[in-house]
C-alpha cells in the first residue's frame, strides 16, 4: 500500500511506545479488575486473568519468532514465572484455610 506521507523512524518509534502505553494500561487494569472480583466480588476471574496471561504470551512468541529473546532475558522470565506460581501457590494455601 502506497502512503501519501512516507513514515520515518521516529514515528514507527512513537507508535511502538504508544502501544506499549496502551497494554500496560490495559494489563494491570484487568489485573485489578481481576483483584477486585476475587476479594471484594467474591467471584472467579480466571476468564480476566487468562486474558493478562495469554497476552503475555502473545508477546513472548512474537519475541522468540523473531530472536531478540536472550539468554539473560529467559531467565529472567523463567524467574518470574517461578515467583508468580510461588505466590498464587500461597494465595490459595491461605485462601483454603479460611
């Protein structure tokens, strides 16, 4: 497709960040409305949180397609995975024993 203005770099740069703005906006807004139905609702949210969930990994396949995914960069992933199963894995021994 043929644009009437040719973009720069500058603009494909702006345009990245806006829509990194935007799915952070977007993923802790459904990270609270997730919180929000748990604990005050008292209703699941697993249909919100598999929302958060597979957008993150959208992002994280995207990354390995198209090899920017280091090795540094993976572990640091697979340490925070292991830290968030850790804590849900808390959450629901504590929520269990109430």
């Amino acid at each position: 497709m043929n644009r009437l203005v040719p973009r720069d770099e500058r603009e494909r740069a702006i345009d990245l960040a806006a829509d990194r703005l935007a799915f952070l906006v977007l993923a802790f807004g459904l990270l609270i409305a997730v919180m929000y139905r748990a604990f005050v609702l008292d209703e699941a949210s697993w249909d919100l949180m598999g929302l958060v969930i597979l957008s993150g990994a959208a992002g994280f396949v995207y990354r390995l397609q198209a090899g920017v995914a280091s090795g540094r960069w993976l572990a640091l992933r697979f340490a925070t995975v292991t830290l968030a199963a850790i804590a849900a894995a808390a959450l629901v021994v504590a929520l269990a024993s109430r």
